[in-house]
C-alpha cells in the first residue's frame, strides 16, 4: 500500500513548515532514510527522509508552499500503483485542516477539481472567489496587507488559481522596480524572528543587568591551551561557567507556564547559542546537558553545532530544548547590548568584546582584558536581586577560569 509523506513536527513549538526544496522529482526511485525534500521551520531548514522505499509517485504540495503539521506533502509506492484513494482522503485532510482556520469566507474546491491537479491545489490550500476569479485564502491576505491588486495576478493554479506563491512573486517584482524605495516582504527565517521575538517582548517583563568581567587569565590560559592543541573558544568557557551557575541558581534555568500559572524549573541545563547565518537569518542550536560536560566536550559539540548552523543543517533536536541562551557580539567590536529572551526560556546573556582597558590595582594602572556581560531575565520569574548575584557568581568564575577544566 501507498505510503504518504507528511509535513514533520520538529520540536514542540512546530505548528507549521514550509517546503524549500524537493530534492526528488516524481516518478524518482527512493530508498527508505534517503532525503527526499527539505523544509523550512521557525527555527532551521530541515531535511526530510523518505519513510518507506518505493517511488514518488506523487508531490502534493509543491516548493514554497507553507502547510501545517501532518499534512500529507507527497506519496510514495509501487510502481504504477493506483493512489486514488489515498489521494482523496489526504485532499480531504488537508481541506478539513484548512475549513477549521476560515469563518465563512471561503468554498471547498475538492470536489471541484480536475483529477490530474487538482489535489495538489486543494492541499495546498482552499479556493474562494473574487470578482469571478479563483484565489487562495492566504493569497487574498497576503494582497490585502501589501496593497496588491487581485485583477493584476495572474493565477498559476488549475483554472487560473490565484496562490500565495503568485503575490509573492508580484511583490518581488515591485520590490525591484520600487523606483526611490525598496520595499521587501518580510517572509520565511526573518518573518518567524520578527514574530517570535515580538511575543517575548510583549509577554516578558524585560530587566537587564550588566557587569564588568576580567577576563586578562582566561585570555592567558586559551592562549596556553592553544599551544597545547586544545581549540577553546571564550564562549565555551562562559557556557561552561554558566553550567555551574544554572546549577545553583536554577530560577534562571526555568520556563513559565502562563496557562497553569506554574514556573517549570528544568532538570537538565541546555545552553543555546545564537548564530548568525550566512543569509542573515538568526540559529540557536543547542547544547544539551551541559552541567554533565567538561569544558572540552562543551568546546567540542557547540564547534560542530556552529558549522551546521552556519550553513543551516541542523535538525529537530539540535534546535530544540534550550533553557538558556547565549548570544555574542564581540567578534563584531559591540562592547555591551542588551538581548530579547528566547521563548519560552527566562533569561539571556549578552556578551561583547574583550577590550585592553586601565585599571587600577593597588594604587597602581594596569592594563587588563575587560568584557561586559549583560544579562536579561524574566521579571515575572527572577527578581533584580537574583539576577544580581547569579552575575557575581559568573564572573567570579570567568575570573577563575582554571576552575573550569577537568578535574580542577
């Protein structure tokens, strides 16, 4: 029997994914665990292995098109195999998941549609008219908020369908020929960051705290392992202090639940780092576990984590689990910002630069290696007070760092 190919949930905040890219064509032989298409998520592009082997026999939803989870994206059989039935009931799925986010306002086209495409049309989403012509419900929102004109769309769907792959290409074209002003459409990684981090400033009562760390021996001591051919970076030695510190300070290693009212500390420390992708999007894979990681494991996983992020290949669970984040600008000359928290996480660090600076010790001026390190918490969650003395007790530790290689 058939077997379908769904959109995945990857991580427990996944409602929806958008195809980016079919690596199989239809009709392509596929072997079971061999990717088949990728897909874009709020928080990474994924690749998606086939389920079983057999051959594609059919793409339903086609590139650039954005669906909810479980929905069926594509069928693979036998050879010649009759998939009608499958067909008809994944049109029907699709349409019911559809109905249930319209008021009224939109007609089912299932029945409507020719047999040859009409299936990937009505997965893809439903059909309404306007002004006598076919249009897909997200592609008459996505024209009314940018001012587009249905009557100049040419629709690329069975029947003259209008979708939303239509608009957005009309709006790539008016963002070319803008004369004076370029106007570009907020859409895949950037329009999940604008949404996410616009909830966690509206729902999270921000409060930041900074304070000076001397970091002059944990300079001195990578310079050192350097030369051992140990590769540390500055941000291991804070995710490893920070493992220490969430271990104590656990308030800061939580989430709130604003159904039940109810703050989850979490058992597990899991560090995320954000890193900046190539088409300036924003990744923060996560490092798991790490309170039970010495500072060599920790240099050694989130190095392999940067690089797949850097070209946006991390999966589900790399991107997912985090209790706490980091986020560095010191490799760009910032010295002190401050950070948005990371749904559904209560705190954030900032860290800038290492700057030379003068100060004073014992009456005398010396040159020491400052960094400022911001933290932003929960208000709702960790007071001033807390916060206060977590920062202490990180610095503390940074100014420490021989603390925090293995066994002492």
């Amino acid at each position: 029997m058939a077997t379908k190919v769904l959109m995945p949930k990857l991580g427990l905040t996944m409602e929806e994914g958008s195809i980016t890219k079919w690596i199989k064509k239809e009709r392509d032989r596929v072997e079971k665990g061999e990717n088949i298409l990728e897909i874009m998520t709020d928080k990474a592009n994924f690749q998606v292995e086939a389920p079983e082997s057999g051959v594609l026999l059919k793409i339903i939803v086609s590139e650039d098109t954005e669906v909810p989870v479980g929905t069926v994206v594509g069928i693979i059989g036998k050879e010649n195999e009759d998939i009608a039935d499958v067909l008809a009931e994944s049109t029907a799925v699709g349409s019911k998941k559809r109905n249930e986010g319209t008021k009224g306002n939109t007609e089912s086209a299932t029945n409507s549609l020719p047999k040859d495409t009409g299936v990937k049309d009505a997965v893809s989403e439903n059909r309404s008219r306007e002004s006598g012509r076919l249009v897909t419900p997200r592609a008459r929102k996505l024209a009314e908020e940018n001012g587009v004109s249905l009557q100049e769309i040419t629709g690329s769907g069975s029947e003259g369908l209008i979708t939303e792959k239509d608009i957005k290409a009309c709006l790539e074209k008016m963002s070319i020929s803008g004369g004076d002003k370029q106007v570009v459409k907020l859409s895949g990684m950037r329009k999940v960051i604008a949404e996410r981090l616009s909830e966690s400033q509206q729902k999270r009562v921000h409060i930041h705290l900074t304070i000076p760390v001397d970091m002059t021996d944990a300079v001195n001591l990578r310079k050192s392992l350097s030369v051992k051919g140990k590769k540390v970076s500055y941000n291991d030695f804070i995710i490893k202090a920070l493992a220490v510190c969430l271990k104590e300070y656990s308030w800061l290693n939580s989430s709130l639940d604003e159904t039940k009212k109810e703050v989850l500390l979490h058992s597990q420390i899991n560090i995320g780092l954000a890193v900046a992708t190539e088409d300036e999007g924003l990744l923060v894979p996560v490092v798991t576990g790490v309170d039970g990681k010495n500072l060599w494991q920790i240099a050694q996983e989130s190095r392999r984590l940067v690089e797949k992020a850097k070209v946006r290949k991390l999966t589900g669970d790399e991107t997912s689990g985090g209790t706490f984040t980091v986020t560095n600008l010191g490799m760009y000359g910032i010295e002190q910002f401050t950070a948005v928290i990371n749904p559904p996480e209560s705190a954030i660090l900032a860290v800038g630069i290492i700057t030379e600076d003068p100060t004073v010790s014992d009456g005398n001026f010396v040159i020491r290696s400052i960094m400022k390190a911001t933290l932003g918490v929960d208000h709702r969650i960790v007071d001033g007070s807390m916060a206060a003395r977590f920062l202490k007790r990180l610095k503390s530790l940074l100014e420490a760092p021989r603390e925090l290689l293995p066994n002492g």
